[in-house]
C-alpha cells in the first residue's frame, strides 16, 4: 500500500577512458650535467570534513558499460621530447631534442573503484587482471601492455536462435549475464608516493635547453569479445 518509487537510467553499451594528466610538467629548467630525474608532482585536493589537502594520484579511468568480457590497455610514447628552442631575437629558432630521456612509472596499480548492478555483492572478485606495477617508455618503441582485464561470468558469442542481427549487422552478438557497469583506475602511486611515482630520467651527457620541451603518449584500449 505504500508509494514506491522506481529509479531508471539507461547507459550506451561503451568502454569510456580518462588518461590524466592531459599535460605533464617536471618542473624548472636545471642544467646542471648531472644524471637526475625530474619527478611529477601530483596535484592536492582538500580533504573530505577536514582543511588539510591530499595527494590525487594520476591515474587512467576506464569505465566499463559495455557487455565484454575482457579489454587491455596499451600506450606508447610517439617520439623523444623535443622543442623549438630560440635562444634571443637575433638568433634563429632550432629544433632540440632531450636525448636519452626516459619516461619512468612507478607504484601502479589496478583497482575497481566502483561497481553497480554487476551481480550479487562481492562481484568482481572472480576477474583476472595482469597489469604491470612499473615500466619504462622508450621513444617510438613498441606500445607497452600495461594492463589486461578479463571479467567473471557466462558470455554469449553468438546467436542464431531468432535470427535477430546484431549491431554490426551481422548474426554474431557478445551479451553479457549481468553487465552492470564498473569503473576502474589504473594509478600511480598513492598519497605517500604519488609525487615520486611519474619521473623523466635525463642522463648528465644530455644538451640541456632552457625551452618547453613537449612529446606525445598514445593510449589503446583494446576490447576482446
């Protein structure tokens, strides 16, 4: 006899993917010719019911609404840092390179931060993850896998029974018992180690310009129906 309120929301079947920062900064120019590694400092947000600040580990984000049962995360670095350094206006502009630099991740780790409507409570405990804890990106090299994800439950491959066609509008469909949806971070460090955990190693020997140098990182999420 009491009023009931039913709540209904409706989510594209999708895989979505946050990769911060979205720049990177190591700090000041130092040209001293000494082997070093400029550390990332990550970023202070207040603290829940208190006026000191935390760390916020940089981290990827996927959130998964899509009915698959495994996906994998690869980056590569595309190129060395590089810049257009001009030393003084009658001095015409060069292009530079932080030769032997190195990108270096430490202390990452997986983690499901929040899930709903997956199954029963405890879902997520029978999914297998393989993620690296650190690696080290070398310029235009082969993209590094860093992290495969392969969820628990029944999936569906196919199917022919109605003779529907599926999106791709072929008759091969991946359903998925309970998909839910479920949001992961793939993080650097926590907030003890966050300002320690992204460095840029360049090595004494390495020309030094007092410049802006930028490079790329490219990301691929892979799904593996």
């Amino acid at each position: 006899m009491d009023e009931v309120t039913y709540k209904i929301y409706y989510e594209k079947a999708r895989l979505g993917f946050t990769a911060l920062p979205k720049k990177m900064y190591f700090g000041k120019f130092y040209d001293t010719k000494i082997d070093r590694t400029f550390y990332m400092p990550a970023p202070k947000d207040p603290a829940p019911k208190s006026m000191k600040y935390q760390k916020t580990p940089y981290s990827v984000e996927i959130s998964d609404y899509w009915g698959i049962d495994s996906w994998a995360l690869d980056v590569k670095q595309v190129g060395q840092f590089q810049s257009d350094y001009k030393g003084d206006s009658n001095t015409p502009s060069k292009h530079v390179e932080l030769e032997g630099a190195r990108l270096q991740f430490s202390n990452a780790k997986f983690l499901m931060t929040h899930s709903e409507g997956k199954s029963t409570e405890g879902s997520g405990k029978g999914d297998k993850t393989e993620s690296l804890d650190h690696f080290n990106l070398v310029p235009n090299g082969t993209p590094r896998r860093l992290v495969t994800h392969k969820k628990e439950g029944q999936f569906l491959h196919k199917d022919n029974t109605n003779g529907s066609v599926a999106d791709d509008g072929t008759d091969n469909r991946v359903t998925y018992d309970c998909p839910g949806y479920a949001v992961y971070k793939y993080q650097f460090g926590d907030e003890k180690t966050a300002d320690y955990s992204i460095g840029l190693f360049v090595p004494g020997a390495t020309k030094r310009y007092n410049t802006t140098y930028s490079t790329t990182l490219l990301w691929n999420l892979t799904v593996a129906p």
